[in-house]
C-alpha cells in the first residue's frame, strides 16, 4: 500500500471533469496538496494508507468555487448605500467613502473578513480588483487562500497612486513579488473605459502581451456608460477596445449587459472571457449579460459577485441560482443555461478565465486538491435525486461544512483554521463605527 496525506470518502463526487456528471462512494487520494486520482472506495483502501481520513457519508464532494469578480476589500462597505443607480452609486457615495476611509489598514481588515466569508461559502479562489493590491496579495497568501490579484489602474488619483504611469510601476512591483507563488497570481485591472484613457490601455496591452497576463476589466456595464462612449468617443467601448489591442484571450471582460449579436460574434472570434455578476447587476438595475447567447457563440462566460456593497454577499451558491433563473426568465426558456452549465461556470469555466485551469477549476489526477465538502443531510436537502441540480437550486452556503486549498484543510466542520473570527469581528465593528460616523 502506498503512502499518502489524505483519503477523503464522500457519498457523492462531482468532477466538472467533462467524463462523469458525478461519482457515488468514491474517495479523492491526495498528496502534497495535489490530487493522485479519484477512485471507488474499495479501490482506495487496498491502494492507499492515509495519515487522515475523512467521510463524508451524506455530502457531495466539489471543485472549489472561483469567484471571478470580487473587489474584495469594499466587505467593510455592505449595506452603506443601497438601492441607488451605479452612477449615483459610484459618485455621491462609494467614491467619497473611498477617499475618506480607504487605507492599508481598511483593505488589510476587509480583505480578510471577504477571505473569511468566501471560505465559508465553498470558494477557493477570487479574482480582485481594489486599491493596495499588494495588501491583499499579502493577506490571501498567509490565510492560504488562493488569488488573481489585480493591479488597479484608473485615471484620477486615489490613495493607492496619483497617475497612470505610478499605478502601473507599483503594479508591476506585486507581479515581480508574487511571480511564481503557489497560490498568488496577478492581472492587470484597468477600472474600466470611461476611467482609464487611451494611452494606458495601450500600455496595458502591450505589457499584458509581454508578460502573459490577464486584463481584468468593467465593460458595459450599463446603457448609459454604451451611450455616454458612443456620444464622447464615438464608438461603443468594445470597438475602442478593439482598435487599442485590447480584445484577446487574455480579456476578462466583467458584467456585459449591453451586447449586440455582432459584438458576442467578435468576443468568440477573439477568445475573450466573459465574467456574468447577476445579483450586482440586478441590484443596481444595470441590465443582464446574455448568457445563453454567449454560450451558444462559445464565448467562455465565468461567474462573480461583484462586491458586497453592490450585492450585498459573496456567496457563489446564491449567485449560481440568481445565474440559472435570469437566464431563463430573459429567454423566457425553461431549458436555457442547465444547472451543469452554471456549476462550469462557477468553477472550470472561471479558472480558465484566470488562466489557472491546469491547477484548479475540476477534480482531476494532478491538479491542486481545491475541494469542497456539502452536507446533503439536512431538511433543505432531502431526498436527493441529482447533486448537480441539487448544489445549483437547492443548497446554499450554509450547507459548506470543509475546505481545502491545495490540500490543506481551511475549513473544518464550519470552522476557520487560518482565521481569528473573533478579533476579525471586532475589527471590523471598530471601522464600520469610524465609517459611520461620517457617512
């Protein structure tokens, strides 16, 4: 027999593996924090001798979900300014509160109680964008979460830098520290088209190319913003982007609500990523991203929550139901976006947005044991006659009972391992007094 880490025994396995929908009493062999090979049972006690077992007799086995829209540290925002346009959103509050509130100390905290909420709700991997992204590459990597950090770049200064050349060096300062981290990748993150001009998007462009990284980046967000480019530019900002350089496969492309046939045929033809954030973009009224459209066109479409100021959670169980009603209420199609179909784009389909679908994103022989455990034993729960329907119209965070990024357990029976919840609260009730007080 060989030796191993961990055996973990589960009732049922879903690999997002395109091989089988799912698995019953299999166990997940892994080592070194990758995963050896899924096999049944019976198999796994006459192969492996496990220093830990764990069984999971009435729970399903998952990939971890990718969260792949976050700006992670605006947690300490929820529930500041609700029930606003984006616009009025954006510039009578969160803006002034951002200038007001936001330092190392607020992105430190914030990032950490959205790690903490993400990890209890299944999630194993967040795609961000916010200022002090070296805080909160920091931050991920001593909690042990897994991360696409973005290197913010806006026009206007803010604390984190007062122009675009010092966002970009200060930028590409976090990608030299982070380059080759286990768990910590960077992306640039230009805010979007209305508050980064031509010339930075051209330098990130070309940076992007020379580096290989992604392009995290707001686009279309709302009717207005379409309409404002089409009146100051004079062309829709996916045709801007286009001319810059801009739409390749390393675009992830966030919210799309206002797409034409054309503009989907040109995302396929180029490879570009589509990130869909439903809850947000319901919230503030600013349309909803054509996600069976986009399919069909084979335009890879990932999943985000956005922040939780605009949200106001970061939960991708939730967010996976809000994907699969829109989708078919817009089409007026029951049959529209399957619950497989939302649960790819929740785990592989964001990985491969990150670029991170060799290392995680499915189960699979020699990818990073990224793996979460729901309990299927409950009153919400039962009976259960398909897991894959099940985790996407039926469960809900509060079903997330064990974690593990790249094999090393985060959360157990409910519980955090990496993180003080205790003093996290407080210190979070400590800024949110000093928020209040001024908002």
């Amino acid at each position: 027999m060989k030796n191993i880490d961990t055996l973990l025994h589960a009732r049922w396995i879903v690999p997002v593996d395109n091989k089988n929908r799912y698995l019953e009493n299999h166990c997940i062999a892994i080592n070194e924090g990758k995963i050896l090979e899924i096999l049944s049972t019976k198999s796994a006690l006459e192969k492996y001798h496990a220093d830990v077992n764990r069984h999971y007799e009435n729970h399903v086995l998952m990939p971890g979900l990718i969260n792949s829209h976050t700006h992670a540290a605006m947690n300490l925002f929820r529930g500041l300014a609700d029930d606003l346009s984006l616009m009025d959103w954006l510039e009578n509050h969160i803006w002034p509160a951002e200038a007001k509130h936001v330092n190392e100390a607020f992105v430190h905290t914030g990032t950490e109680l959205a790690i903490a909420e993400m990890i209890r709700s299944g999630t194993t991997c967040f795609n961000d964008m916010y200022f002090f992204p070296d805080v909160t590459a920091r931050i991920a990597a001593d909690i042990g979460m897994r991360a696409s950090v973005g290197l913010i770049l806006i026009d206007f200064p803010t604390v984190w830098a007062n122009n675009s050349e010092e966002y970009i060096d200060k930028g590409l300062a976090v990608f030299d520290h982070y380059k080759g981290h286990e768990l910590i990748k960077t992306a640039f993150a230009p805010h979007a088209p209305y508050t980064v001009s031509d010339d930075p998007l051209k330098h990130i462009a070309t940076l992007a190319n020379e580096l290989e990284l992604g392009v995290h980046m707001h686009i279309h967000e709302t009717a207005f913003e379409v309409s404002e480019a089409e009146k100051n530019n004079g062309a829709r900002p996916l045709a801007r982007l286009n001319d810059i350089g801009l739409l390749t496969p390393s675009l992830q492309a966030v919210h799309m609500t206002q797409l034409m046939d054309e503009e989907i045929s040109l995302l396929a033809d180029n490879g570009c990523h589509v990130i869909h954030c439903p809850e947000s973009n319901m919230k503030l009224a600013s349309g909803i991203c054509p996600v069976n459209k986009l399919l069909e066109a084979g335009v890879n479409v990932a999943l985000g929550t956005d922040s939780s100021s605009s949200n106001n959670d970061l939960d991708m169980f939730g967010e996976m139901r809000s994907a699969a009603m829109l989708a078919k209420i817009s089409t007026m199609d029951a049959t529209a976006v399957s619950a497989e179909q939302i649960l790819k784009m929740a785990t592989i389909n964001g990985a491969r947005a990150l670029g991170l679908e060799s290392i995680t994103g499915s189960l699979e022989a020699g990818k990073s044991a990224d793996i979460v455990a729901v309990n299927f034993d409950t009153i919400e729960t039962i009976p259960v006659y398909d897991p894959i329907s099940h985790l996407v119209y039926c469960s809900s965070r509060d079903h997330v009972t064990d974690v593990w990024i790249a094999g090393e357990q985060r959360l157990t029976d409910r519980v955090l391992n990496t993180i003080d919840e205790a003093r996290l609260k407080q210190e979070c009730i400590k800024i949110s007094k000093s928020i209040k007080q001024f908002h």
